[in-house]
C-alpha cells in the first residue's frame, strides 16, 4: 500500500466520528434523503408520463416545465434566503423547510390527476415555490449545526446518502412505474416525500428551546 493511500486510510472517520456529528444534521440528512429519494423514484420516466398520458405532451411541455420550477425556485429562494438570515432564531428555518416540503409532497400527488400540459405547468409552478422555500431553509440549518472541522465531512455524507439514495430509487421507481403504474407511483413518491418531511418534527423542541 503506497504512503498516500495509507495517509487516507489513516484519516478516514471512526463510527465515533460519524456518531458525533450534530443530530440536527442527521435529521436533516435523513430526510433530505428520504424526500429527495421519493423524487429520485419518478425522475428517470417524469418524461414518459408527460409523453405518454398528458394530451399535447411533447419535448417542448417537458423542457417548459422544467423551466417554470427553476425560473420560480430562482426568483423566489433569495429573497427567503434574506428574510431566514435576518430573522432571529432557527424557527423561521423549521417552519419554512416543513412549508417547502409539504408544497413539493402534495405538487407530487396533484399528477394523480394532470391530463393537460397547463396543469403540468401549474403544478411546476408550485413545485418552484416548495423548492424555493426548502432550500435556504435546509441549507441554513445544515450550515449552522455543523461541528467546527468537520463542514467537509458532513457535506460529503449528506450528499452521498442522497446520492445513493437517488441511484436506487431510479431503478426502483422504472420498475413500479412499468408494473404497477404511474398512479402507484405518484402515490408512493408523494407518500415518502411527507414521510421526509414530518421527519423535520424529530428536532423541533431542540429549536423550540433555543
């Protein structure tokens, strides 16, 4: 084994470390990974359904969508990002992560009933809105319950959980979409993503308290 091979073994965390990051993170990488892996489940045939069961559904309503919810996301995250920093506290942080996540949980079931390219337009619309609040909101907590030297740790785990949790729900969520349907589908997502997000309550006294 060469010396910087050895070095990084070396440096890899103990299960002391891991378990001594702040729980607050760990809620909030849990259920980051459990909504962002719902979502990962409809992700890889979003496409086929627009196409397929959406009347004029083409490349053109997709890529549209897709740009409602960034444009909307865009517009609307800075300003919450400005009023999360000067509002004291962490509640305001709580309170706008559930909002965000309980948007983006129910824009999730309303595809049970879309049949028209508007709809899918509405519904990227509030999806846009949802993200915008999550965002900050999450980014803000995640930020400020780090442990001191352990930022690049802790960023590394959250994004490797969401990874890995997005890699096995794309295979997962092609496999329901084709046997089951996309109704069991949008109802499974939809299911998880409020899974997530009731999740957020776990630390909520801690907040309540500070």
């Amino acid at each position: 084994m060469t010396k910087p091979v050895q070095i990084l073994f070396h440096k890899l965390p103990s299960l002391g470390e891991i378990l001594s990051l702040n729980r607050i993170l760990y809620v909030l990488i849990f259920s980051d990974f459990v909504v962002i892996s719902a979502y990962g489940l409809l992700a890889p045939i979003f496409g086929v359904f627009l196409l397929e069961k959406i009347v004029g559904g083409s490349l053109f309503v997709i890529g549209t969508s897709e740009a409602i919810y960034l444009i909307t996301k865009s517009l609307i995250q800075v300003p919450l990002g400005i009023l999360i920093d000067k509002t004291k506290g962490e509640k305001i942080d709580f309170w706008f992560l559930f909002l965000g996540n309980l948007i983006i949980s129910l824009s999730l079931f309303a595809y049970l009933w879309v049949s028209l390219p508007w709809h899918v337009y509405l519904i990227s619309f509030f999806y846009g809105i949802g993200g915008a609040f999550t965002y900050p909101s999450w980014t803000g907590l995640f930020t400020r319950n780090m442990v001191e030297n352990k930022e690049s740790f802790a960023w590394s785990l959250s994004t490797t959980f969401v990874d890995l949790g997005c890699a096995g729900a794309a295979i997962l969520g092609a496999a329901i979409g084709e046997f089951l349907g996309f109704n069991s589908l949008f109802v499974i997502v939809g299911g998880l993503s409020l899974l997530g997000t009731f999740l957020l309550f776990i630390f909520f006294d801690e907040l309540t308290k500070n």
